[in-house]
C-alpha cells in the first residue's frame, strides 16, 4: 500500500480547482496588463479572483496582492512592512528568518516554550524595549502544528505602535483566515497548501503601507513586477474559497485520522515516543522517536511518505530549528518526523501507516 502523509508539504490539485484553470491556459491567454481586448479579458478574471479572495479574507480588493507562492510572500513582508527591526518567533519558516536577515532595520527572536509556542511575554518585553516596527508570528507552525497566539501577539504589537504580520500558509485548510485578519495588519498565504496550484500565493496587507520588493513592471498597483499567472490566480481563489468553506469538515476528518494515528503507536510504544507540542491544528502530528534515525527513509520503502521537518529543509542534515527552538537536544531533534493527513487520507492507509511505524521502532531504526 502507499500511503501519502505529507499534506503539509504540498496537497494534489483538487479536481474542481483544475477546471476552474483550464480555460486560461488556452482561451484566456492573454497577458492581463494589456490594453487590447485580449489583455482586457484576462485582467476581468484576476480582477473575478481578487475579489473573491477580498471577500473570503474579509478585506479590501486593494489589499490582496498576488505573488509567485509563500516564500516571496514572506520575504516581502519581513524585508518591507513597517519600520524598524522584526521582532520574529524562533520557529518561523526560514522564508520569515532568512528574509529578515535582509531587512534594513535588523531583526530580534522571540523565544517559545516546550510546546512550540511563541512567549507572549518575551514580545512584550522586546516591544517596551522600542525600535520594533513589525511582529512576525506564523498562525500554524508547518512542523509541529502548533497554534501561535496571534490575537494577543497582536495587542502588544499594536500597543507598541508596531504591526502584526502572520503567516498563515499553514493555516488555510484549519484556520478562519478571516478571524486571523481581525488581528493580524497583513498574512501570507500560497496556494499549493490548499489544494491549488504550485507557484502562486498572496500577501494580504490592511491599510496598504507597503514598499516594492521585485521591481521591473508596473503589475500589482506598480509594487510586484512581473506578468501574472492568471491560471494560477483564478485557481487559488478557487481552491481557497473551497478550503476556507470546507475547514469544518476537514479540521473533524483529520482530527480523527490524526488521533487514531498516534493511539495505534503510543498504546504500544508510549515510552518510546514523544508527541511534540499542545493546542495543534488537526492535521499535524509530529513524533520524536527515543532511539534510532532513518526513519523517513524506511517509511519511504514501506510505502508510507512523511517528513522530516519542513519539506524545504528535507535535505538537511542539520537538526530542526524548531525542535532545537523548543528546547530539545540536536540528538532529539534529528528524531523528528511529521505525518501530515488531507482530504483524501482514510482509516485504512492510517491503520497501515502506524503499523509501518511500530515496526521501524521494533526494528530499532
């Protein structure tokens, strides 16, 4: 049996998302920044899409901004919002960290505690010190799951006469991106997570105080050049307003396939393994085994994909940051590994999976 769990990674284009696409990979072709007829039509459908995703995210068209995915999404909000330095969480997606590296103001870390959660009164506390013009603090950390405390993150930030930037590309399928943005001044999102396209996502920022970061064209109200994906617009508004009006039924879905997971393997294996973070979005569980490495890569062989971490650091040897952030050892945080369940995944292929999982541990991986 194979036995796909590693959602968290990438999801597979949802069917109805790819209908939505096809007509603009031939018909509608045009390049939607001219101004012939061809153009005109395109620019309809993106001007169609941004809307929708404006109303679903409960902000103006205005604020939607179209990029080529989350990372270029985070970058730009790191590198460009506010002033000052960036106060961001130790366990942020290296977009965010290696993003504020390049930020004029500089950048600070907030600490998290045990459970992989942001301390909120570390922020207060970098906050009073002055000079922070922007909090970064992801909704859904992308390896534990853990829920950040964006709302009150938020308060301080705003408080201290700073902005709040969330990013939420591991939040869509679990998360009321529209409560988010009650918060929040701006979030990322990309479609790829969401049952979309690849190589398309959105900055949404409130109030609109925000600086180019990819000069070289007049697209995005002149602040992103570059010609757009209209296919891949039109299909992350779809995929999105799927995602955001299914959260109920997938969040009850995972939550079950996720718990009789981890039963299946603690109810044998309980002194051997470690369920890492509280308070997590359904459909993440993150493991640390107590001994042995590999087991990615025997999983693989048995049939069952998971990961090691963020699907970006895959092929690193080094230990997760964000384990390491929680305050494990490198040993410990090279013995992670997250299983991350979609729409698709059914009790059968999760009943396979921790089977697969009791017999690496009895195999002493």
């Amino acid at each position: 049996m194979n036995v796909y769990l590693d959602y968290a990674a990438t999801t597979p284009l949802d069917g109805e998302v790819l209908e939505a696409m096809l007509p603009f990979y031939k018909d509608v072709f045009g390049n939607a920044d001219s101004l012939h007829a061809y153009g005109r039509r395109a620019a309809y459908f993106v001007a169609e899409a941004r809307a929708a995703i404006a109303h679903l995210l409960g902000v103006r068209a205005g604020e939607v901004y179209f990029t080529s995915g989350g990372t270029e999404a985070d970058n730009w909000a790191v590198q460009r919002l506010g002033g000052g330095s960036v106060l961001l969480s130790s366990i942020e997606h290296a977009a965010a960290t290696e993003g504020a590296k390049l930020r004029a103001g500089g950048y600070r870390l907030l600490p998290v505690d045990e459970q992989g959660a942001a301390r909120v009164a570390g922020a207060e506390e970098a906050l009073s010190r002055g000079g922070v013009g922007l909090v970064c603090l992801m909704a859904v950390n992308n390896e534990t799951g853990v829920l950040q405390p964006v709302e009150e993150s938020a308060r301080l930030a705003h408080a201290h006469g700073a902005l709040l930037f969330s990013d939420c590309v591991q939040a869509a399928c679990t998360q009321d991106l529209s409560a988010v943005l009650r918060h929040a001044d701006a979030i990322s999102l990309s479609a790829h997570k969401l049952y979309g396209p690849k190589g398309v996502g959105a900055l949404i920022v409130k109030g609109g105080a925000l600086s180019p970061l990819i000069a070289g064209g007049e697209q995005e109200r002149g602040l992103r050049g570059g010609t757009l994906n209209v296919a891949g617009v039109c299909g992350f508004a779809a995929a999105l307003k799927r995602a955001q009006e299914g959260r109920a039924a997938f969040c009850k879905h995972t939550e079950g396939l996720r718990d009789r997971f981890e039963a299946q393997i603690l109810a044998k294996n309980a002194d051997m393994v470690r369920v890492d973070g509280e308070n997590r979005a359904p459909n993440i569980s993150h493991l640390t085994f107590a001994r042995g490495t590999g087991f990615v890569h025997k999983l693989d062989l048995m049939g069952v994909a998971c990961s090691s971490g963020a699907a970006c650091s895959a092929h690193s040897a080094l230990p997760s940051h964000v384990m390491r952030a929680m305050g494990r050892s490198e040993e410990e945080a090279l013995r992670g590994v997250r299983f991350s369940f979609g729409k698709e995944t059914t009790r059968e292929q999760v009943d396979y999976a921790a089977q697969a999982v009791l017999t690496c541990l009895s195999q002493n991986v």
